[in-house]
C-alpha cells in the first residue's frame, strides 16, 4: 500500500526545499571537490546497491570511486574540516544535518506506519 499522495507531494517539496539550499550554498562558497569524500560515497553506494541489487546505484558508486581513485593525490589537500568552515556555513550546515535527520526519521515512521497499513 503506498502513502497518500499529499504525503508523497510533501517529501517532494522538502526535497526541492533542501536541493535549493544546497545550491545556494555551494555558489556561494566555491571550493573544489573533495575527491576522498567522494571516494567514500562511491564504495557506500557500491556496498549499498549490489546486495539491493540496484545496479544503477552501483555503476554511480563504481564511477565515484574511480574518480576519487584517480585524484588520490589531491585527497589531503581539498579536504574541508569543521575547523576551516566560517561560522556562517557551520550554521547552514548543522540546520541541514538536522533537517535531513528529521526527514529521514519521518520517512522511517511513515514507512513504518504505510507497512502496518494505517496510511
């Protein structure tokens, strides 16, 4: 059974809201990437999606960890620690790792709650 359409309507908007965000900061800040973060998504992606048996997910995975595989030597130096962050993005981003916390919780309730066949 799935969820409500205004249910499925709302986590949309959400998710706009956050995307909106996220490229607002990130024009504002203009940094290089961060390759060893991105190598680390990449093997969280590949560990995730082939027992899913997403294989989409898994090719992206494969394709962020060879990406930062092959900037291995830039992986020191685009690394950007709480420390090295303004005071402003610290705000921005502890809002935006709260925000998305609450959404995943939500998410896993109403999951929860649409399995159980109350929505």
């Amino acid at each position: 059974m799935l969820p409500q359409p205004w249910l499925m309507m709302s986590i949309l908007v959400l998710l706009i809201l956050f995307f909106i965000v996220f490229l607002f900061i990130s024009r504002k800040n203009k940094r290089p990437p961060d390759y060893y973060a991105l190598f680390v998504i990449g093997l969280s992606w590949m560990a995730i999606g082939l027992p899913l048996e997403n294989y989409i997910l898994f090719i992206i995975g494969v394709a962020f960890t060879a990406t930062g595989l092959i900037n291995k030597n830039r992986w020191k130096k685009n690394i950007i620690t709480w420390e090295k962050l303004k005071k402003e993005e610290k705000i921005v981003k502890g809002f935006l790792v709260f925000g998305l916390t609450v959404f995943v919780v939500v998410g896993l309730i109403v999951f929860y709650l649409a399995e159980k066949g109350v929505l």
